[in-house]
C-alpha cells in the first residue's frame, strides 16, 4: 500500500491560493447537480479536482481516495433490486459524495488557514492562548446510537450543525464520530453509507477534558492524540464538546472581551 504523504503546508498565501482553488471547484461543480448540467465535461471536472486536491493533500492522501471512490460510486452500491426498482438514484448520490469530499477539502483548508493565522499571532506577542475550555466548548451533546448507518450520522451532522457526534450504546458513550470521518474515513474505503453503521469509523475511547481546563491543555491533548474535538466533562460525566475550530475562535477574540 502507498505511503500517505502530505504537503507541509504552513504558509499563508499559498494557503489563501489552495483555499480559492477549492472554491471555484465547488463553484464548477455546482451545475452538475442541477438538471441543467450545461456544456460542461463530469470527467474533465474529476480530472481538475482529482489533480488539485493530489497537489494539496497528496496523491496517496485520505482526500484523494475519498474523491476516487466517490466518483466510481463504490461507495453507495445497493442490492440489485434497489437500484432496479429506483428507490435510489445512484448517479445522483455519486455527485452529491464529491461535492462532500471536495466541501471537507475546503473545510481542513479554511482550519488550517485559521490555526496559521493564530500561531502567527502567538508568535508576534499577540492573542495568547487564555481562558478555560467551559468558556468556549459547545453545551449542545449530540449522540448517535452505534448501530446507526453511516448516512444516518451525516443527517443528523447536518440537522444539528455540529461537528462531530458521541456514539453510544444504549447505556454509555463508546466513541466518537466525526464529518470529516463521515467523508474521508467512510467514502474513502468504498462503505456502504446505508448498510455501514458508525462503529466501523468511530475514533474510540472518546478523549475527554473537564471543563475547568485551560485552553491552551486542551490544545496540548488535541495535539497529542491527532484529534480536533474532546468530549468535555464535569465530574467525568460528559457535559460538552470543545473542537478545534472552538480554540481558534479563542484566539481571534479580541483579548478585552475573554472573560466576560
């Protein structure tokens, strides 16, 4: 099997390139999901989008096999009868799988461009890290049972707005799932999203920070176990959710509003 590489992407303009990249691909790629399709070639698309996202994540990245499964649509094969009786528009969910591929590319740019932006910041004496995780993790606790599919798991990503989701079974929390395991981890082995429950792309234990926490060892465990959210607790029960994303924003506030 390939080694996965990925580009050190650290500095900002090529950053700011990438993410302007991504987003006239998805522009592009709006019409193909529209019944007025146009002129427009779907294999010179998946060629560009194929070539671009091997340029910034990799050839042999996560991404670029996640793109590679969604376009060959082994990744929502059902059983003959379903697809012969129309009950699932196999095309139509091809399309709709590159479109999350390519929306979780532009995602992990946008992230990086972010936490850049802020280790900048810290560089320069400005915006350090403060405050505790209870300030700035999300109080919403969303879970989805493990037996659930995988496209059970992206509904309700999308119902919630939210990241990620605990997974349980019934009487205790066992993992963790995330959008960006939903588009990579799932699409990229070729699961079936109606028949693969979330157990098969949870990250598990579920790694946990009480809320009393500071911020900046919050930081330190993401970065220590390669994740973007914790489970937060009070008392070891789980009250929250603190991602990435949420850290970010505790940088980029204005240093006279924390605490407040």
């Amino acid at each position: 099997m390939p080694k996965r590489v990925r580009t050190g992407l650290t500095r900002s303009d090529i950053l700011d390139r990438y993410i302007e990249r991504m987003k006239q691909m998805l522009v592009k790629f709006q019409p193909f999901l529209s019944r007025k399709r146009g002129s427009a070639s779907l294999e010179d698309f998946d060629e560009a989008a194929e070539d671009l996202i091997g340029q910034v994540f990799g050839a042999a990245s996560d991404e670029a096999e996640a793109y590679f499964y969604a376009k060959s649509g082994e990744s929502v094969l059902l059983p003959e009868e379903a697809q012969e009786s129309g009950m699932h528009d196999v095309e139509r969910e091809c399309l709709q799988q590159r479109r999350q591929v390519l929306e979780s590319c532009l995602a992990d740019l946008e992230l990086r461009h972010r936490v850049q932006a802020t280790r900048q910041g810290s560089r320069d004496g400005k915006n350090r890290l403060r405050g505790t995780v209870e300030e700035y993790m999300s109080h919403d606790v969303r879970s989805v049972h493990r037996a659930a599919t995988i496209k059970e798991a992206g509904r309700l990503l999308q119902k919630y707005k939210v990241g990620s989701l605990i997974v349980d079974d019934g009487s205790r929390y066992i993992g963790i799932v995330t959008d960006s395991d939903l588009s990579r981890k799932a699409v990229a082995k070729g699961l079936d999203p109606n028949t693969t429950t979330v157990v098969m792309c949870m990250s598990k234990p579920v790694v946990t920070i009480e809320e009393t926490e500071s911020l900046a060892e919050a930081t330190a465990l993401m970065k220590k176990e390669g994740i973007r959210h914790l489970a937060v607790t009070a008392d070891r029960t789980i009250i929250g959710v603190l991602s990435l994303a949420d850290v970010c924003r505790a940088y980029e506030q204005p240093a006279e509003s924390k605490g407040r």
